[in-house]
C-alpha cells in the first residue's frame, strides 16, 4: 500500500471581483426585499435584471484580466451581451424594443454556441507540462 502524504492546507484566496460581485447581489437583493415589503416606501422602478447581467459580466472580466488567460471567458462576454441587448430594450435606446430585436438575441447565442464548438477542449494537462 502506498505512503498517502498529508495535504497541506491551502491559505484561502479572495477573488475582489467575487467580493465584489457577491456584495452587489447582497444590494440588489435586499432592494427587491424591500420593495416587495414596502419598506419606508421604497420602491424599484427601473428595470434591474440587465444591470445584474452587466455587472456579473464585468466581474468576470476582471478576473480574466487579474488572471493569466489570454481572453476574456465566454460566460462574460455573454453575459455582457445580454445584459446590453437589455439595457437598450428596456430603456427603448434607438428606437427599438425586444419585439424587435429578440431575432438579434438568437443570432448573438447562436454564434456563442457554434464559437464555442470550434474551440479547442482542454482534456487535461499538454505534453509539454508532464
């Protein structure tokens, strides 16, 4: 039987834009609270969800820059692409609305998926690290 070592206990890492992505779904979450409670009144009326897809996607694009990849994720860039296609429907920025621009939605996750079918797939470590 083999001589199993010990692990040795890893120091915990923060990831600021986990933080910070974390304290903002706190916020947001505790705003939707409050507006379905009535607190003191306070009501959200402005559309928030592309807001939420925003801001997740640029705290995953500030770990791709933190980190050593040579892109940004797919998640984010996603994630940033519907967020603003909500933005713009929501606010009716040029003019448009989502009965307009859904078929922009589909071609947008269309080309995610075919991109993402094309990339290579890392099945573990290359040649050259063992």
């Amino acid at each position: 039987m083999d001589h199993l070592e010990p692990l040795e206990p890893r120091a915990p890492s923060c990831s600021p834009s986990r933080l910070f992505l974390g304290l903002v779904i706190l916020i947001v979450a505790t705003g939707f609270l409050a507006d379905r409670h009535e607190w003191s009144g306070f009501r959200l009326n402005l559309p928030i969800w592309p807001w939420i897809l925003v801001l997740i996607g640029l705290a995953k694009m500030g770990e791709w820059r933190a980190g050593d990849r040579p892109y940004p994720s797919r998640a984010a860039i996603v994630l940033l692409f519907f967020g603003v296609w909500g933005l713009v429907n929501e606010y009716r920025m040029f003019g448009v609305s989502y009965d307009r621009t859904w078929p922009i939605a589909l071609i947008g996750l269309g080309v995610f998926l075919v991109l993402r079918s094309l990339s290579p797939v890392a099945n573990g470590p290359s040649a050259d690290e063992q």
